[in-house]
C-alpha cells in the first residue's frame, strides 16, 4: 500500500483517507472525491484498494485522495 508518507505520496497530497487532504493546500479537493470515483483507479468504486497509474509499485485506498483525481466516467 502506498503510505501517506511516501516521497511520491506527498509530491501529490495523497492521502489514504480523503477526508483529511490538505484543503488549503489543495482547493480543488471536494467532499465525495475519493480513489474510488477517480479515473485513474483500477477497480470498483466500492474497492477497499486498488492500482493506480501513479503509483505502479503499490496500491492505493479507495477511500484515498490525491490531487491527481479525476472523476471516473459513469
Ligand atoms: Fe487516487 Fe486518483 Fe490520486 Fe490515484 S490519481 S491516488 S486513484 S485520486
């Protein structure tokens, strides 16, 4: 799993629960935005994890943020 800690977690505002990203740092961070709904992530959006093209080594938390997120098309 990628860690909130990790170089390239913080290089993005990841975080594994969305619910704490760093809103001043990042605006465009809305409530409901999570891994899950994002374009990026591999699986359903009800996944606890999932791969996620930016991190290919690790796996993300469906309920994570990071600032990268896109919302998946329904
Ligand atoms: Fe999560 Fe999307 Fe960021 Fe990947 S790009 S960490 S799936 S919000």
């Amino acid at each position: 799993m990628v860690g909130d800690s990790d170089a390239a977690a913080l290089a993005v505002g990841y975080v594994s629960d969305a619910t704490r990203a760093d809103k001043k740092k990042y605006p465009t961070y809305a409530a409901g935005q999570r891994c899950g709904t994002c374009i990026l992530f591999e699986g359903k959006a009800s996944d606890a994890v999932g791969q996620c093209a930016l991190f290919p080594a690790k796996r993300v938390a469906g309920p994570g943020w990071c600032s990268a997120w896109v919302k998946k098309a329904a």
